[in-house]
C-alpha cells in the first residue's frame, strides 16, 4: 500500500509507552488525538491480555471522542485487537505471519511491521504487509539506542518499496518535513508527545511540521 492510498496527509503515529509519560496516560492520549494525531499503537508488552484490553478499549473511545477518524493499532497481540474492535495490529518478525493475521483480522485491518532495515521494508512488502515502521532514523527520544541510526538516506531507499513507510526513531518536529520529502507516510513518536508537559502542543508542533512538510 503507498502513502496515498493510506491517509490524504502524512501520518503522525503516536506509539504508546506508558513507562514515559509525563502525564496520566488518558490526559496525554485525549490532548494527542485532538491535537492532530491520525493513528495511536498501543504497544504494552507487559500487560496480560485482560488488563490490555481494557486499556485498549478505553483508550479507543477516548481517541474517538477527540478526533472521530484517529485509528487504534495494537501491537502483536491479535487476539486483543479482535475483542477491542481496534482498527489493525502490528507485528514484530517473531509474531504470526502476515497473512496469518489478516486472515483473522480481516481484509479491512490495518496490519504493520517493525522493520530496521530497507531490504527488511521489501520482505514486508511482499509479504503484503499495509505499512512499516523503519526504525530508528535518528536515536530514540523514549529509551536507550540498540541500534545505529539510519538516517535519512536509508529512508529513502526503503520507500521505493511500494509499501507505505512511517519513520521512527528520535523525531522531532524539527526536521520532520525532511522526512515527508525523503518519501515517508508518516512518523510515529513516542517521548516526542509522552515526555511532553504539554502533549497537546507537542502533537499540534509535528502536525504543523508534517503539514508544511
């Protein structure tokens, strides 16, 4: 799937780590998804399916309160994105294959990959994958780099795949419209919004920058 065919304005994905925010996690998902945010991955590892769930579900309606069309994608457990009525789910390479997903989510699901590599970007692509998270462009904001950044280079030549591609890794609103222009779908962020006293401005800063883009 291209960038066009995803969204009709670059895409901010906010990708929800609990351990980082500043603010009570509710507060800071109601001031993103009304401050412009398109998609938010709720990615929890530690929770047991139950209490993600209700996570997931309460975090849904709020979005859905502040921006009626804002996605909700839960990261690798499938069986929680059923039971929530989320809008997809992403995966990690070891999670279930691509077409195993979608044939329990449907062909409506939105269903990413992490990948860290540009050849990684072509595997998920044909692998029919709707969009990827390339990662990390610059070093992480919201936790200790494990791998070199790639840079804007590297951006580029992944999106030549075919496939829509959502920067990831230390973005900032400064430097996000590069980012656009190299090729992106989109960025998704997490301590750029969540590690903000003010999330709201935050998210309405990288919207403007992704917009301008």
């Amino acid at each position: 799937m291209t960038a066009r065919e995803l969204a009709s304005r670059p895409l901010l994905c906010l990708v929800l780590d609990r351990s980082v925010c500043t603010l009570p996690v509710d507060e800071a998902v109601r001031a993103a998804a009304g401050s412009g945010v398109d998609w938010i991955q709720v990615r929890e590892r530690e929770l047991d399916a139950k209490p993600l769930l209700e996570l997931v579900t309460q975090l849904r309606e709020i979005a859905r309160e502040e921006h009626p069309a804002c996605r909700l994608i839960v990261n690798r457990r499938i069986d929680v994105a059923l039971a929530s009525g989320a809008d997809g789910a992403h995966l990690g390479f070891d999670a279930l294959p691509v077409e195993e997903a979608r044939a329990l989510l449907g062909n409506d699901a939105l269903i990413g990959i992490s990948t860290h590599h540009p050849d990684e970007v072509a595997l998920s692509a044909r692998a029919g994958a709707d969009y990827v998270h390339l990662a990390p462009i610059h070093a992480p904001k919201s936790k200790a780099a494990t791998r070199a950044p790639l840079g804007v280079e590297a951006l580029n030549k992944a999106c030549s795949h075919g496939v829509a591609v959502i920067a990831q890794g230390g973005v900032e609103a400064e430097g996000a419209g590069e980012l656009v222009q190299a090729g992106a779908a989109g960025i998704a962020v997490t301590g750029a919004i969540l590690m903000s006293k003010d999330p709201g401005k935050a998210t309405a800063a990288l919207r403007t920058a992704l917009d301008a883009g």
